[in-house]
C-alpha cells in the first residue's frame, strides 16, 4: 500500500491550496478514506471524512465552509480543497482510511500559513 500526498506549500492567510492523495496497492474504491493532519507539538486529528462512493462527508468544525474534501474512484485520488486558509491550519496534512486498522502513513504534504 502507498499513500502519496501532494500540493501542500506556503500561502498567505486567506489563500487556497488544493491537496491530492494518490492511494496505490489497495482497495480505494470501497474504503471511506480521510484528510488528517499534524502540526508541531499536537496530536494528528481528522479534518474531513469521505465515504467510498463519495456521498457522505463530514469536516472539523474549525475547518468547515473553507475546505472541501472530495475523490475520483477512477483516478484512485482523493483530494482537499482549502480555501480561507488560516495560520492555525499550518501542519503537515496526511491521507489514510477513515475506519479500520490504518495503513502506514505516507510521508505527508507541508501546508504553512502565514499571517
């Protein structure tokens, strides 16, 4: 199994970053997968969840109305549009499963906001 995170990077507050994980050696299509994210000192949380068939979502309180979490089945990627960013968004942001024993982490994407 392999969870490839993309697009992270530096912006200014109130940008947008748009984050892609490409999943490879496993079922992706029938796992409700997840946006996570770590930033310095704290514990990793969940900030957006996506159903298999992508009809179901849900976010973090702090994050809902600026990101948007989505999936192509087809493609084997999920992604996360992040608008409005804020500096408390700063982390390194990881894709796994929602549910279940979780893979190995990939090796993550850098999202810094600076105010």
């Amino acid at each position: 199994v392999q969870l490839v995170e993309s697009g992270g990077g530096l912006v200014q507050a109130g940008g947008s970053l748009r984050l892609s994980c490409a999943a490879s050696g496993m079922p992706f299509s029938i796992n409700a997968m997840g946006w996570y994210r770590q930033a310095p000192g704290k514990q990793r949380e969940l900030v957006a969840y996506i159903s298999s068939d992508g009809g179901r979502t849900d976010y973090l309180d702090s994050v809902k109305g600026r990101f948007t979490i989505s999936r192509d089945n087809a493609k084997k990627t999920m992604y996360l549009q992040m608008n409005s960013l804020k500096p408390e968004d700063t982390a390194v942001y990881y894709c796994n499963k929602r549910y279940g024993d979780l893979y190995n982490w990939g090796q993550g994407t850098q999202v810094t906001v600076s105010s």
